[in-house]
C-alpha cells in the first residue's frame, strides 16, 4: 500500500513493549503474574516518546524498539495522564535519537478527511499502516481511567489492539493519538485529537502533571419550547445549554445554579442543542470547557432569572470520584487487623468479583460507590470500607461474614475512610472489638488482645510483608 | 377444542410450538410429559379412585403488558385441583389471578364446566374453587388429606394430560421452611425429587389414597409442594371463620456461629437463641422486638443457635414456621427472648402480611396495572411485575437502580417509588424523548410519594408550567411541560398512540392497621379508570 505521508514520518515511530504487573485489589500485597504488552509511541519535541497511558500502566519495565533497528532500548515513564490516557517516556541511550526527527502536531481533522494511522498493531515487529477517514468527532468516554470523557475522533482506518499511543497523520503532521476501539464494532477506532494532546504538553510544562479540571456542571440541551419560555429565553434565541445538576464543589456550587442557561463559555456561543463550533465542527460544549487548565478560571455568560450575566468560574482537578474509575501506578491500600482485611470499596475492588462483577458484586456495594452521594448525600461516607476477606485462623474462625461486606461502625465509630479502622480498633474499651456491617445491620466480635497476639501469625503465614499498607 | 386464543408476547414463541401440536388440552408448561395410563392406586377396594378425585383446571386470565399498562392480552394456563368434599376443589392460588374464565374438566370426560372461585389467598398460594353445574359434582369423591404428611418415602404425583390421568413418581426429599411461591411470607413445603416436567401448578402429590401436598414450584427435578397439614389448618380456621391471612415475624435475625456476640450480649450458658438485626419493616408497626434481642423461645419451643426449634410433627425446622403453624395474622406469640442482660417474656403481634409492605411489591394481583400520563410523560409505580418485563434475566438486565430499589425499604414519607416508564414523543415533549426509567422526586415542588399524588400535584402548576424534578443522579434531573397546554396533549397523544385513558389508579388501601388491610384480595376489585371527555 502507498504511503502518501512520506517515509520520513515512520522512522520516528518505536514500538513499546512493557512488562507489567497489576495488584489484587481484594488481597492488596498479591501480584498477579507479570504480563507482556505491545503497543505504539512516536517522538516529539524534547526527545520525548508519546504514547497512551494505558500502554505503560503497572510497568515494571518497558522496553523501546526503533525501526530497521534490533537494538532493544530501556524507557522510563516521564509523565503519565490517566485521565486522558496519554504518557510521555524518555529513553535513557542519547543514540537512541539519532536519525530520528520529531514530529510536528496538526489540528483538527475535517470529517471525511483522510487520516493514516501508525503502529504495531497485534505486536507484530514490522510497521503498519492503514487509511481511513474522519468519521465523527464527538465528546466520548475515555475507557482507561472510565469516568471522564472527552473530545475524541472516530474513524474507520483500523485501530487494533498493538496499535494504541500510534499516530495519526494527515499532511505529514499529527493529528491525533490511536487509543481505542469498540469490540464487535469494525471500522470504528478512535484516536485523541491534538487540543486534548496540547492539553497535557501544556500542563506537564511546569514539571508535574495536574489533570483536566471538572467544572463539575451536568449540562443538559434546551430545546423544549416550554421549558425555554419558563426561563424567559427570547423567542427567536436558539442559544444555550442548560444546568441540569451540579458536581459537590464549592466554588461551582457558589457560583451557578440549577437550571442557569449557559450561553458562551469563552469564546464559544453554545446552541441550544449542547454543541458549539470548533475549528469548523460541531462539537459538545464540555469540550469548550474542557480546554482550561488546573486553577484557571472559565469566563461563562449565563442567562438567569430574565437576563444575561457574566460569571467566572474558578475550576479545579477533582479527585473525590477517582475509586469509581479504573486506578493505576498507585498499589491499593489495607489494613489487616486479626486476619480481617480491609480496603477502601472502588471500582478497582468490585472488579475483583470477576467478569460479570455487575451481578456478582454486591447491589448495596455498587449503589455505595456510584450513587450514595447523589441520592443521599446524609449518608455518604468520602470512602466506603470493605471488608475483604478474611485470612483464616482460630481468632477469627466463628465469624459469620466471610467477607465482601461493607463496613458500617467498629466499636461504635462510623467508618468513613481507612485511617479510620486501625483507630477505632485502638479505641476497644474492654475486651472485645465490636464490628458492625451494612446493608443489614449484621455484627460480629472479635476478642482484640486475642487478635493483637495472633496479627504476626497471620501475617507470617500469609506472607504478608506488612500489617497494613495506609 | 383447540380454539385459538391470544397470548402474551413471553408465550409466543410457546405459541408456535403450541399450534403445531394437535392435543386438545394444551398445559403451556408441560409439552412434553409421556403419558402414562393410570393404575388407580387402591382399585382393589373399590372405593376410591383418583380419577374421580383430580381435576383440571383451565384458566384465562387478562396478561398485562407493565411497559404500555394500557395494553391487555389473554393468557391462559392449565392446572390440577383436587376435591375435597361440600363441592369444592382446592388449588394453588399461582395463576388464577385476573382470571376471566375458569373452566373445570373431571374424569377426563372431554367435557368443560364453568367454575369460580369461592375463596383464595395469594400469600398462602391457596384457593377452593366451585362450580354451580350441579351435574358435576356425580361420581366425583372426596380426595381424604394427610395430616401430617410424611417426611420420607415415595409419592405418586397426578395430573390429567390429553384426558388420561398421568401418574409420576416422586420421591420426598424433606420438609422445610421457605418464602411462599406468591408471597415474602415463610411457610412449610414439601421438597420432592421428581423428573415430571413442567410441573409446580397445583398438581396432586399422593401417597396411596391421601393427598399429601398440591405442587406450587419446579426447579429442575425439585418439585416444591404445599404440604395438607398445612392446607388443611387454613381451611379449618377459614370454617371456624378465625382465618385472618398468614401473619409474619416482621424482624430479620443472625444464627450465633460467633460465641463472642453472645458474650458480648451477656447471655450466660451455651450459645443458643438467634440474634435479631432488623424489626419492624411493615409501615406502621411498632415492633415489639428490638435489633440486638435474642430470640431464645417462641411459644414454648426452645430456639436453637441456627435459628432451628424441634416440630413435634417434623423435627427440624426453621423459627418462621412458628409465624403459620396454626398462627394467623393479629394473633400473639410468647417470645421468650434475652435483653438488658436479662431473660424477659413478650407478646409478639403478627402482622398481616400485605404486599405494601414492600417498597417494591413482588407480587400485585387481581389490579389493573396503574399509569398516569402527562404530556406524553408516563408515569408508573415501581413494581416487580414491571421489573420482570425485562425478560427472564431481569435481575440482570433492568436498570440497576431500579433492581436496588427492589431491595430498599419502605418509609413512612416514601411508600412507593414513582418511575418514568417511557416518554411518548409528541411536539410538546421535544428533549425528553430519551428521558426513560427515571424516578421522580418531585412535580410543582410537591413530594411525589406515590402515584395518585401526581394527579394532585399536576394541579397546582408553577407560573403556568408544570414542573417534573426527578431523583438527583438520573441523567437528567428537571423537565417543564406548558400546563396550559396539557389536556390538549394528553388528548392529542392518546388518539396518537392508541390509549384510552390518560389514568388508571387503583383505590388507596389502608397501611396502618396490620390486620384490617386485606391481604384476600377480593376478587371483583375495579380499577377507577378515567376517561377524558
């Protein structure tokens, strides 16, 4: 196949090939076996490779293959974007860069242009190129970290798993990342455009990595008649998207309300449809939002009770919700009081419960995780407590709950977060440690001396490197 | 006889299979049962022949469709009952509900009569059935009822199928305690292994010449009977008119694997007792029990550490059995139980068992399915008969918050969840078209605790608009409607999509009092259904 972009372009494409290991989120100090992995990078300004961050996730070594060049070098991660699954790694050996030329970034894609991605697609060694078109662009879930979503191009030229941190190339410059697909859908792969990629480059300027901020607005189109003249909007106006629910955060909070319109957010005229236009595409408005950077402030113009106002919002990284997405690089966190094994409840942990977690998992588990907060707030706890399992000895043998069970209250103290369990077992007055588990109230006791005395015990004969892990 | 009848969507595909078989009775769950010509069991003495004992029974009911609830089919289904003498003929209550016409078939005669129903209880799974057919009733005998039945040894299982009284072997596994096939109520049943298919409804369980038990539920070659012991203490106290419906132990309780609880409740001696977690579930009782009590006796009987007491009849079994074993709803207990440290005696109520008591009812019978339509907004209680209409997986497949309700409880403030079914797209509903499954919270900022109170609240608009707020966390939390606006396209809908009424609302049953609220649901109960002018 002809590669009209140019053979230039394929010498600064490597493929990245990790050893990783993740952790047992339900038994914290077990690895799982370490696991081999295939995917795309390309160089950029700075003697940087850019790839996904699901590609380097859990890497314990990652190793970088240039082309036409049997030389495997080592990489160390330099920066890593969850939330956007980008990463950028550096090679260590200066020869590594010779001969190679960074690539330079591009815009935005037209729909119905040509775009030709890069990569290794299935791990093979050899160089890949396939052809395809812009198809969409649209605001889409980002399923490594699974609770953000954003800006994203689909297109039908194949993206396969191996394929993933590759270029997209139009006009001999990036337009985009390679970074998923949907399984059992062919010709739909998507790639990260390169806003969301200056994002990142922009935020990791300062040395550290801080996130795309969540301006924590739930916006919703406006384009019911009724509900337009209820809040006054001008008859011929055809401008706006409105407020339907609002994030737990201060500032947003302070600043809008429920059922505001929002009709500018920069320098963006949002239609009331949810879309704004950007560089010659209609596109959902939280892209608009999307493009501030930790602590900027969003200047938005809001219709409100009749008339026009200008507001600007503050926004901020938000990490309250990150147990209800997929966690990485940070090893899950314990705490083993007379074998009973506690652990924050996450996305991560329900997981655990296999393939169809959904069913198997407890319903009270996963309404704890994904809708406790927003249904009742009164009882929200900022991180639910498991109890995980239980490693087996006679301290603990008469217990009912073998474990998966959320905790409610030790010795009479709610738990709201792990720190909180080894304190209110150190609060035991008298002899025996009081726990409590929801939804249905069970309890059971444990002796605590009894329990202190068998803690080295257990921990010896599970080969657990430590009690707890904080 | 094989006349063709409608059936429900989920029956369709049995409907193909159905209409390719050529038997003049149809049992829609058992195609495949191989007919055995019956040996009367004791013919020898010439008395008394089953045959002349066991009948079939045909059921059309009205199937509703909890999706679209303006929408009605007809199902029908076949089940066995047995006489029992004073011309009546006792079944399992599964499948006689919205019943439109009952017809009984005797000795395989080919020949159908009208029936009726006298009496049924849904939570007990029972009903007596009559017909005023004098003719009948010739040459039929009385079924004689075992009490006690046995808790080992072989059964016979009896059924007609194709005019022949079919005749499977059974054998008793045990007798246990379990929630009723219709109801969250515990009861006794008889656990049977048996390779009859498609059974469960209502067939004879028979040793020699006595009825043991009526089949109420099938899992595979576990065959669930309703045990005449049982049976037949209802039907007594239904002749001594001091039936009042099954009551329950309204707590939920620990077995004591864990000694130190019991330590830690002071309880001397060795671990005996259940520890009780949760009380007074029922809205508007006060529980006389209290989380943390150890149940140690109930009614004389010692409670051992897994919850178990020793039947006189049949040894082991669960505490619930102690809630029907000759109990009924608002008669009292002697709980002898452990708390503050001390043993103290108390009368425990029993409340009646109504399906209200659950946030979301498991069961709803003999009541059109209720909706309020507002602006092409459909409006619907939180059933499980809705939740099942996601097909046979429906654990699986309805959406999860909806399934979690299905767990939560009732409040006084919150006796039902309200849900937006569906949104039936018309100009006025532009935007909300994908709105579905959602629970609403409020309407014109009132508390929408159950569905009549939408009819009250779309009374009282907002500046001209009706306001709908639904649960915070749904995708989208507000919508507005032009309530001037909303007769007209309330109408204009209706003729759309073919609905005849823009409402339907059941009558309010009384919560508080736990014996008066009817259990019984009387059979000719009618739905207040509204048409527009």
């Amino acid at each position: 196949m002809p590669v009209p972009e140019g053979s230039e372009s394929e010498k600064s494409v490597v493929q990245i090939i990790t050893a990783f290991q993740e952790p047992d989120w339900a038994s914290p100090w077990i690895f799982d076996l370490p696991r081999f992995a295939s995917g795309t990078g390309f160089l950029i300004d700075g003697d940087r490779i850019m790839t996904n961050a699901h590609v380097v996730a859990w890497t314990k070594r990652l190793l970088v293959r240039r082309y036409h060049d049997p030389t495997p070098y080592f990489a160390q991660v330099e920066f890593v974007a969850q939330d956007l699954d980008l990463a950028v790694i550096k090679v260590e050996d200066p020869n590594f860069y010779k001969g190679m030329k960074p690539l330079d970034f591009g815009g935005l894609p037209k729909v119905r242009s040509a775009v030709v991605t890069y990569g290794f697609p299935a791990g093979g060694e050899q160089i890949s190129y396939t052809r395809g078109v812009v198809s969409r662009i649209e605001v889409e879930g980002y399923v490594h970290i699974g609770n953000r979503a954003f800006l994203a191009v689909q297109t039908d030229a194949a993206i396969n798993p191996g394929n993933s941190g590759g270029p997209v190339i139009q006009d001999g410059k990036v337009v985009g990342v390679a970074f998923e697909g949907i399984s059992g859908l062919q010709n739909t792969g998507y790639f990260i455009p390169t806003v969301i990629i200056h994002h990142f480059l922009d935020d990791i300027k300062d040395g550290a990595y801080d996130g795309v901020p969540e301006a924590g607005l739930r916006l919703t189109a406006l384009q019911n008649p009724a509900f337009r003249r209820m809040l006054k909007l001008p008859d011929d106006s055809k401008q706006g998207v409105r407020v339907d629910q609002i994030l737990d955060i201060p500032t947003t909070k302070a600043l809008i309300k429920p059922n505001d319109v929002i009709m500018q957010v920069g320098d963006y005229p949002v239609d009331y449809d949810g879309t704004i236009t950007y560089e010659g595409n209609t596109v959902g408005v939280s892209a608009a939002i999307d493009m501030a950077q930790n602590n900027d402030t969003i200047p938005l113009k809001i219709w409100r009770d009749g008339k026009m106002i200008d507001v600007s919002l503050p926004v901020k990284v938000y990490t309250d919700d990150a147990s209800q997405g997929n966690q990485y690089d940070v090893l899950p966190r314990y705490y083993i009081f007379g074998g009973l094994v506690f652990t924050p409840l996450s996305l991560d942990y329900l997981k655990t419960f296999g393939r169809d977690w959904n069913d198997s998992a407890g319903r009270d588990l996963i309404y704890e995780l994904a809708y406790r907060h927003l249904e009742d707030p009164a009882h929200w706890r900022p991180e639910p407590v498991v109890l995980a399992s239980i490693l087996d000895h006679p301290v603990n043998a008469n217990f009912t709950t073998r474990g998966q069970t959320m905790v409610d209250k030790i010795n009479g103290i709610r738990i709201e977060r792990l720190s909180d369990v080894p304190k209110a077992f150190a609060a035991t007055k008298g002899p025996d440690a009081i726990i409590e588990f929801l939804p249905d109230h069970h309890f059971e006791v444990i002796r605590k001396d009894d329990a202190e005395k068998a803690n080295p015990d257990i921990l010896e004969t599970y080969r657990v490197p430590a009690q707890s892990r904080l | 006889m094989n006349r063709p009848f409608l059936l429900s969507r989920q029956l369709a595909a049995l409907l193909a299979l159905a209409l390719m078989t050529s038997t003049s009775t149809l049992n829609l769950r058992a195609f495949t049962g191989t007919v055995q010509k019956t040996e009367p069991q004791n013919s020898t003495s010439g008395m008394f022949t089953w045959e002349n004992a066991v009948i079939q029974i045909e059921v059309t009911s009205k199937n509703y469709n909890y999706i679209q609830p303006w929408e009605r089919s007809e199902r029908k289904v076949y089940k066995s009952g047995v006489v029992v003498g004073g011309h009546q003929i006792i079944t399992t209550a599964d499948g006689l509900a919205d019943q439109t016409l009952i017809r009984l078939k005797k000795q395989g005669d080919g020949l159908f009569s009208l029936g009726n129903v006298v009496w049924i209880d849904y939570q007990a799974n029972l009903a007596v059935l009559t017909t005023d057919e004098k003719d009948f009733w010739t040459g039929l005998q009385p079924a004689r009822l075992a009490d006690p039945v046995p808790i080992t040894g072989p059964v016979r299982i009896l059924r007609w199928q194709n005019d022949r009284l079919e005749n499977r072997q059974g054998e008793i596994d045990q007798i246990t305690v379990e929630p009723s096939a219709l109801s969250f109520v515990s009861v006794p049943v008889l656990k049977i292994d048996s390779t009859i298919p498609g059974a469960g409804y209502g067939e004879a369980i028979t040793v020699n010449d006595k009825l043991i038990g009526l089949a109420s539920q099938q899992d595979g070659d576990a065959l669930t009977a309703i045990p005449t012991s049982f049976i037949t203490s209802i039907l007594q106290a239904r002749q001594a008119k001091t039936y009042t419906g099954l009551g329950y132990f309204d707590f939920t309780w620990d077995p004591v694997e864990n000694p130190l609880c019991l330590d830690y409740l002071k309880l001397p001696g060795p671990p005996r007792g259940v520890i009780v977690k949760e009380t007074g579930l029922k809205p508007g009782v006060v529980s006389p029990v209290h989380p943390r009590d150890v149940i140690l006796q109930i009614d004389g009987f010692d409670i051992d550490a897994e919850g178990n007491y020793r039947d006189p009849q049949y040894k082991k079994l669960v505490l619930e059995n102690l809630s029907s074993r000759g109990k009924w709803a608002g008669m009292d207990c002697k709980l002898k139980i452990w708390r503050d440290g001390k043993e103290q005696d108390i009368l425990y109520r029993l409340p009646k068992a109504d399906y209200s008591d659950e946030l979301v009812p498991n069961q709803s019978f003999d009541k059109d399915p209720e909706y309020v339509l507002a602006g092409g907004l459909v409006f619907v209680p939180l059933t499980e008969a809705y939740l099942r209409s996601w097909g046979m997986n429906w654990r699986q497949r309805a959406p999860f918050r909806l399934f979690y309700y299905n767990m939560d409880k009732v409040r006084p403030d919150r006796p039902q969840r309200v849900v937006l079914s569906q949104v039936l797209p018309s100009e006025a509903n532009i935007g909300y078209e994908s709105m579905r499954n959602t629970v609403i919270d409020e309407i014109n900022g009132m508390k929408i605790k159950q569905i009549s109170d939408i009819m009250t609240a779309l009374k009282s608009p907002v500046n001209g608009f009706d306001v709908f707020k639904f649960e915070p966390g749904e995708p989208v939390q507000w919508a507005v409607l032009d309530a001037g606006e909303m007769d007209h396209t309330n109408q204009e809908i209706m003729t759309r999509y073919h609905i005849p009424a823009d409402h339907v609302l059941n009558p309010v049953v009384a919560q508080n009092d736990p014996v008066k609220s009817t259990a019984s649901v009387p059979m000719t109960q009618k739905p207040a259904v509204t048409h527009l002018p």
